[in-house]
C-alpha cells in the first residue's frame, strides 16, 4: 500500500516535471508562446530566399511572431508566407514587410518596417505583399560581369595609351613640342618687350596724347554744335526747305513732261526725231548755210563788211551745193 502510494508521488512529480519542460521548451523556442494569443497574416513574395519555417518576425528589432509556414503558388510564380504575429502588437496597413539576414551568413527573418501607422490595423487572414530577400548570388554575377566590363574597359584603355605613346609621344613630336614651346617663349618676351615700349612711349608723349584726345573732345564737341546748328536752320527754314523741294519735284515733272512730249513727236524738237524728211531737210540746210558762208567768205562780202581787202585770183568760183 505504501510502496503503490510511494510510486503515484513519483509519477506526479515526473508529470510535474515534463510540464514544466514543455512549457519552457515553448517558452525559449522561436515558436510561439502556448500563453499569449495570435492573429496570422498572409504575405505574398516572388522568392522567400532561404526563409524557413519558424522563423522569427521583427518589429524594430524585437520578435513579434514567428513563420509558421511557407505554402508555394500552384502556379509557381509566388510564394505565401505566412505569419503568426502576438495580439499584443498592433501592425497598419501601411508597414512594410521586407524578408532580410541576420548578418552575412545568418539566418533569415521576416523584418516589419513601420511608416506613417496610419489606420486601420490589420485584421487576422489579412493579405501583404512583401519584399524579396536580397539576392546575394545575383548580386554576385551582377558584379562579376560589372568586373568583366571593368577589365575589357582597362584593356581598351591600356591599348589607348599605347597608341598616344607611339604616335603622339614619339621622338619627332616631343621635338616638334619643344620648339613650339620655344616659339612660344619668344614670343611671350617680345609681348611683353612691345608691352613695354609702349608703355615708355606712352609714359614720353602724354603731353601730345592728352592734347590729341583733347582735339579730338573739342572736334566732337564741333560736330555737336554743327549738328545742333544744322538742326535749327532745318527747323527754322522748315517751310522754304519744303517749297524748294516742291519747285525741285514740280520742275523735274515738267521736264518729264518736255521729254514724254519730245518723244512722243510734239514741237520742233520732237518733230525733227519723229519726222524723217524733216529731219533730213534740215540737215541739208545747215549743211548749205555752212557752204554758202564758206563761198561768202571766199567772195568777199565778209571782207566788204569789214572794209578789208581781198586779193583778186583769176581762179573761178567753186559751185555751190544744192540739197533738196
């Protein structure tokens, strides 16, 4: 009876015992707590990375819930995690869910990233979409052809120099470089030379420069003045100045007129260009007064006029041409 009684103590007190193992192996576990209440939440990625179940959930670095699973989209494209998060932490809408690593090879956790906090709160089965995990390995060949580019741009630069040393920097053209960097030097000395003379004639002749501006102040000051007088006979002559030119237009209109009616045949003058047998009959007239003052001449009757005498000859009269 005692020894019956003696084992029920016994295995009260292993019961007690693996309780109480339990519950402290729940309580120091990633897994949630059997003694505080939870609400799930489903976030949606395209790659959960190394994430694994029961893993912790941060809210600015304190665990706020763990993963309780990890379910693939039947179509492949997505993965759903989801998240056991205390009720005693309240996440809005607004959060960001990033899956991030504990350093550079630990292990991987869901981070919760608060913002603004503006409501509503999220509500159990509440759908989020979250972050991928950075992607060391992409990140990896990313830089390894980032590399790549790197040396091929070295090489092409390599080559570049090489090419600048042996066509540029060669014998000949550092020569060629050397004596125009001597040109340059002696031309810089005879600037600066010419800099100097002109600064002793200009220091030995400021009498004669200050007397030549001054002319020159006075001469503008001359065409000012002429200017202005200009401008006054302009303006005080105004109107004689308007009636000259009036007189002028009037006058050349009038000669346009004579020669418009010149050459349409009017009057003496356009009657000798427009009519052809007048004109001719006048030429012949003027050529037989030109004859006939050459026989009065040779005749005497200038010499009679005069009172001069002529000499006598026995050579006979020339004939006097006749035009009809």
């Amino acid at each position: 009876m005692e020894k019956s009684h003696q084992e029920i103590k016994v295995g009260l007190f292993v019961l007690i015992g693996l309780v109480l193992l339990a519950v402290l192996l729940l309580q120091f576990s990633k897994s949630t707590s059997i003694f505080r209440g939870t609400y799930e939440l489903r976030l949606h990625a395209s790659n959960v990375g190394g994430l694994k179940e029961r893993a912790s959930v941060l809210l600015a670095g304190v665990q706020v819930g763990t993963v309780s699973g990890i379910e693939l989209d039947p179509t492949g494209k997505s993965v759903t995690i989801l998240l056991r998060v205390y009720k005693d932490y309240n996440i809005y809408h607004d959060a960001r869910f990033v899956i991030q690593q504990s350093g550079f090879l630990g292990d991987q956790y869901v981070a919760i990233i608060p913002t603004a906090n503006q409501p509503p709160r999220l509500q159990n089965g509440a759908d989020i979409d979250c972050e991928a995990p950075f992607n060391l390995q992409e990140t990896a060949r990313a830089a390894a052809g980032f590399i790549q580019r790197i040396d091929d741009t070295a090489q092409k630069l390599d080559a570049a120099v090489g090419d600048v040393r042996r066509l540029v920097l060669n014998e000949q053209t550092l020569t060629n470089l050397s004596a125009v960097i001597g040109n340059l030097r002696d031309f810089s000395e005879q600037a600066t030379n010419m800099v100097a003379n002109i600064n002793l004639l200009v220091s030995t002749n400021a009498e004669q420069i200050d007397l030549a501006v001054s002319n020159v102040v006075f001469f503008s000051q001359d065409l000012i003045h002429l200017s202005d007088d200009a401008r006054g006979v302009v303006s005080t002559n105004g109107v004689e100045i308007s009636a000259a030119v009036k007189n002028i237009e009037s006058s050349t209109e009038t000669l346009k007129q004579l020669m418009d009616g010149v050459q349409s045949g009017q009057g003496l003058a356009g009657a000798l260009l427009k009519n052809g047998p007048l004109s001719t009959n006048v030429e012949a007239i003027a050529a037989n007064l030109t004859i006939a003052t050459s026989n009065l001449n040779q005749l005497g009757l200038w010499h009679f006029l005069w009172h001069q005498e002529l000499p006598v000859t026995n050579a006979p009269p020339k004939p006097v041409a006749r035009h009809r």
